[in-house]
C-alpha cells in the first residue's frame, strides 16, 4: 500500500512512514484525509483481517475526519461501515487530544474521586483510615491521570482541595481550616509529613519522563515521530518549541525548563532507569528529619491512635489553650482538672490524671517516663533496649496519648473523666491485644518472654 502512487501519508507521518499503531486491543489507522488514501488503507486492512481473522467491531469503531469536505467524509464513512466521531475520544477511561485538556473533559477525574468520598463520609471514619484512604485509593486515581498528561491547573487545585479537606472533615469539600500546613503534610512520614503527595509537582514528576526519554533518545515510534515532527536536527535540551505546536508538546517543553532547575543534561543523561518517585522528591523542599514518626507510625501502635499521636507530636491537637489564644474558647484552663492552662505538656503529661497515668506505665514497662513528648521518644530511641521493646514502649506512649486526649474529650462533651485505674487498665488491654496480633516474626524469645509477663 504504501508503495502505491495512490496513497498518501498523514502529513504528520510522512517522514516515518507512520501508518497504524497498535496497542493491546486497539489499532489507529492514520493516512491524509483524501477518499483515494482512506480506501487503500481500509483494503490493506482488510486483507490483514482476512488473513489473520482478526476483524474489527464496527460497533466500536470510529472514523476522525480533518479538514475533509463533508461529502468526503460521508462516503469514507459509507464505505468503512464505521460511525463519524470527534476528538478527544476516550482510551482507557482517559480523553486523548493534542488540545489543551479542557476542566470539564479532566472533571471526570475530579467527580471520580467526589463519588468515592460520598460513599465514604456515609461512615464514621477515623482520621488514620481517611488518611489511608486519600494515601490509597485517591492518589492512585490522580497518578493514572497525571502519568498520561499535565492537569490543568484549575483540575489541580480542586484535588488539593479535596486532600486538604477530606482528612479532617470527612467531606469532600470543607471550610474548616486543617490543623497543618499543606507543605508540611505533603513531605513522608520520616519528614514529618503524612506521605500525601504534592499535586502539581507529582505530575511535573510524571511528564519528566518524558524529557528523559529524549534526552536518552529512547529507541521508539514517540520519539521517531517526535523528531521527525518537531526537533528536525535540533538539539533537545535547548529546543524552543514554536507557538504553533501542540499544547501537550508545549507542556512537556515546559516541564523540560522546570526539570533544569533541578537536574544537568548529564544528570539525566546518567540515569539508567526514570524514577518519578525519585525525580518527585529532588524537587520537593524536603523538610528536616523528624525523630517521632517511630512513634507515631509505630506498626504497633493501633491505626486509629496514630493520627492523634501524630497531631500531639507537633502540638497541634486543638487543645484548650490554643482555643483560648484564638478566641474560640474563653477559659484556657484544663478540661480534665480545671487548675493550669490545657498546652500538650500539660495535657500529656503535668495534669495530675496524665501524670498518675504516666506513673503507672512507667511501672508497667520499667522506664521513666517523664518530660515532654520529644524528650520521652528520644530517651528511649537512644536507650539500649531491644528495638522490640523500644516499639512496645512506643506503642504504650501512642495509646496513653490517645486515651488522655479522649477522656478530656469525654470531658467536654460527656462531662464525666473515666478513672485513672479504668484508663490505665484498658491502656494495657489495648497494647497487648494490638502487639498480640501483629506480632513481628522477628522478635527473640528474650522479647518475647518479657513481652508476656506485661
Ligand atoms: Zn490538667
């Protein structure tokens, strides 16, 4: 076919004689838009399917037609049996265009991820599975998008703000302000984040691999077409895309400029394989370490309690004095004992029903446990205990301070404080039934024997 006089290639594709790409179930024949070349293309199809018995579904088979007159185009579709269709048509759930991506084609995505948290807020989640949630199921419906183009921005901002909202509130949407920076949140756990990505930067990330598949000059039809189409002889890294080129090209032009502020042309040249994961956090503002994620994501410490655990670490809980100093609430004092301002070190520690508690788990594990909560988590990190005991100890401080928090919630809501001796028995009741049932494979006998006369 291609051989023949008759047939004339797309004009996109004519400097790799580009006549079909194939995927797994799909086929896209392209050719210029004149009857003569249509036909010869359909006829060489058909041989094929004659021959291969594969045959297309009319049904699901469609024909793009540019700058065609209409009686052109009426006849390619009388002849193919085909329906006439428009761009963007749809591969994998995903509009396919070289036109900017409009919100409302994009809005799909976002009305997705509103479905899943309708169904969500119907139940009474904890902040730990909200988070889990967003960690799991959103992200990975937001990064099948981004890997495949840039967002627009506006689509962007809309799936920041339902991460900002959905954690604290439980609803897609939400006024109520988060107890924590965005940035902050955004960084992983050992950076004191809760692992959630930034948006923008993520896909930034994703469209990188693209650059990097230039600059190594991979071997396949995109980059063939690529450069045939638009770098001709030009050197990548310094290519300057006209104002008359795609909109999706532009943007991976753009994503190359973003890209240089972070990596050489011989950094990119140097890497064997793109890591987005990796390319992501170079461009991140990483935050210093933070030594307390071993205790608020301790794999011991119940799911629940972690979310609280993680608040209290950075003092952010909406504690009394923090209303007070906002104006929400006109007392700062304690809720549990009404005598000194409610901060976290009070709360968690200088509070005489804290303090008892405190004491009885210092008892109960045979480690001081006095301080602040920064000082307590560094104590024992460095203390020379088997690391089992190290998380068991983590474990216990995690649940005393999610019960403390939630007794001086009870406070508040319930007006009754549950007793010193029912919190402390039921701290130990929660952290061995937690331990007991994800118990590491890798705890010694010493451990272990220890762990069970508790
Ligand atoms: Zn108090």
């Amino acid at each position: 076919m291609c051989e023949s006089s008759h047939f004339q290639f797309h004009p996109r594709c004519k400097d790799i004689k580009l006549t079909h790409i194939c995927f797994a179930d799909d086929l896209i024949l392209c050719s210029k838009g004149d009857y003569q070349s249509i036909l010869l293309l359909l006829q060489a199809f058909k041989l094929f399917s004659n021959s291969a018995g594969l045959k297309a579904n009319q049904q699901k088979s469609s024909v793009y037609c540019h700058g065609m007159p209409e009686s052109e185009v009426q006849r390619v579709v009388d002849v193919s049996g085909f329906s006439r269709s428009f761009l963007p048509f749809k591969y994998l759930g995903v509009p396919i265009c070289s036109k900017k991506n409009t919100v409302a084609q994009c809005g799909h995505l976002v009305d997705k991820m509103i479905t899943r948290i309708m169904i969500w807020s119907s139940r009474n989640l904890s902040y730990t599975a909200r988070m889990q949630l967003i960690n799991s199921v959103l992200i990975s419906l937001h990064m099948y998008w981004a890997q495949i183009y840039v967002l627009p921005k506006s689509v962007l901002q809309d799936i920041v703000r339902i991460y900002r909202a959905f954690p604290w509130s439980g609803q897609a949407f939400s006024q109520k302000p988060s107890n924590i920076a965005w940035d902050k949140v955004c960084c992983d756990k050992q950076h004191g984040g809760l692992g959630f990505r930034d948006v923008v930067l993520w896909n930034m990330a994703f469209i990188g691999k693209y650059v990097w598949a230039l600059v190594k000059k991979q071997d396949n039809i995109w980059i063939r077409w690529i450069t045939s189409v638009y770098l001709k002889d030009g050197e990548w890294w310094d290519y300057q895309p006209s104002s008359s080129a795609s909109w999706y090209w532009r943007q991976i032009c753009v994503t190359k400029e973003k890209l240089k502020q972070f990596f050489t042309l011989s950094d990119l040249e140097g890497m064997a394989h793109y890591s987005v994961k990796q390319v992501y956090e170079k461009m991140l503002d990483l935050k210093p370490r933070v030594h307390w994620d071993r205790l608020a994501w301790n794999r011991l410490l119940t799911p629940k309690h972690r979310f609280i655990c993680w608040l209290a670490a950075q003092c952010r809980l909406q504690t009394t004095a923090k209303l007070a100093r906002i104006g929400i609430s006109q007392s700062a004092l304690c809720l549990i004992c009404g005598l000194q301002d409610e901060d976290h070190n009070h709360l968690f520690f200088q509070c005489q029903f804290s303090y008892q508690i405190m004491q009885a788990m210092q008892q109960w594990l045979g480690v001081p446990m006095a301080g602040t909560l920064h000082q307590l988590v560094r104590k024992i990190g460095h203390s020379r205990v088997s690391k089992f005991r190290k998380q068991v100890i983590f474990a216990a401080i995690g649940t005393a301070v999610y019960l403390i928090w939630k007794s001086r919630n009870a406070s508040f809501w319930d007006n009754q404080i549950p007793t010193i001796s029912h919190t402390v028995s039921s701290l130990k009741k929660l952290v061995k039934g937690r331990i007991q049932v994800v118990l590491p494979k890798t705890v010694s006998k010493r451990g272990y024997d220890w762990f069970i006369t508790l």
